[in-house]
C-alpha cells in the first residue's frame, strides 16, 4: 500500500510538528506564528506495509485577505488529490468556529479517508484528553480517531498504522 495523507487544521495546531515527528527529520517548517508554512512539503514515511507520503499544507482558515484566499485555493488543490486527509485539533482547546469551518470544508473531499487527530496530549490532564476526544467525534463519522503528541512522539505508530490501514 502507497498513498497521500494531508494534515489540516487551524495554524499553530501541530501539523508541521507532528509531520517532523512521522517522518523523523526537519521536514516542514514549524512555528509559534501562525502560517509560516507556505508550500506542500512532502515527507515520505516507510513502513512494513507500505509507504505513507506526507503532505503538509498551510493551515486552513476562513479568508479575510487575497492572500488568505489564495493560500486556501493551495489547500483545495492539496486536499482535492490526497488519501487521507488528518484533521487535527489541540487537545488543549475547545473546538470553535476555526476547527468548525475547516471540518466543513472536509465535505468537499468524499473520496477521502478522514482522521481526526487530536494532538497536543502532552499538554493537558488525562480527561481533558477524553473529552475532547468525544468532542471531535461529534463533528462527523470518521474513519479513525487518535490522539497524539508530535513533540513528545505520542501515539505515532498508532497514526501511521490507522492511516496505512485506510490507504
Ligand atoms: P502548525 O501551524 O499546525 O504547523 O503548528 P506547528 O507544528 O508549527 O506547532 C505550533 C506550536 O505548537 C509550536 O510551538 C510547537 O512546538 C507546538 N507543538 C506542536 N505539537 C505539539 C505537541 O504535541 N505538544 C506540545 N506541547 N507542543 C506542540
Ligand atoms: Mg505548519
């Protein structure tokens, strides 16, 4: 099995982190600013059973300027060709209106498996974890629900086995 998994998710949730973590170099660019990643990068992860490629891709978000817009048309034309598309939220966060439209615009995409990832678990209490886990499970039926720690390296083989077992 080969195939392309995409992380999605506000800017600052993890998603370049969590592709270093995967892919296990430097990859993507991560930041504390919001949007420093401005291109698809492509790691490739290798497993038993295949072969996972890793697309990054900037964070989604409702656009208010033309490069908001045009950045957005970039994670369309992303998504619109992946296997898999990772939707990730902090564990140390309520969902909102960000999270809420990006997990709408998933609709767009009903070839692709999708994952939602709740990352971040290293930075909150056990529960909290559990509920938001729950949380996330509200906003549709997906293949798979994982939480993770990209830093921390949490829960990453799990990842990879759901998402080589969805490919
Ligand atoms: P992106 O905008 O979604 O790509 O987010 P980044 O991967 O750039 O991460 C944003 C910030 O959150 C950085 O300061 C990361 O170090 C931090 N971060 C990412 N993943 C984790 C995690 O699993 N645990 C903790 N504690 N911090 C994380
Ligand atoms: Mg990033």
């Amino acid at each position: 099995r080969a195939g392309f998994v995409s992380f999605v998710g506000r800017p600052n949730v993890g998603k370049s982190t969590l592709t270093n973590a995967l892919v296990g170099e430097k990859v993507a660019i991560t930041s504390s600013k919001p949007q420093t990643t401005r291109r698809a990068i492509r790691g490739v992860v290798h497993r038993p059973n295949g072969q996972v490629i890793i697309v990054d891709t900037p964070g989604v978000h409702r656009p208010r300027t033309l490069l908001g817009e045009r950045l957005n048309d970039l994670v369309q034309s992303t998504l619109g060709d992946v296997d898999v598309i990772g939707f990730c939220v902090p564990a140390n966060e309520p969902i909102g209106p960000g999270d809420r439209f990006i997990n709408d615009t998933l609709d767009q995409y009903p070839r692709a498996k999708k994952v939602a990832i709740v990352t971040k678990i290293d930075r909150t209490a056990k529960d909290r974890v559990g509920e938001q886990l729950l949380a996330v499970s509200k906003l549709r039926e997906w293949d798979s629900v994982i939480p993770t720690s990209g830093t921390k390296g949490l829960q990453l083989e799990v990842l990879l086995d759901e998402i080589t077992k969805l490919l």
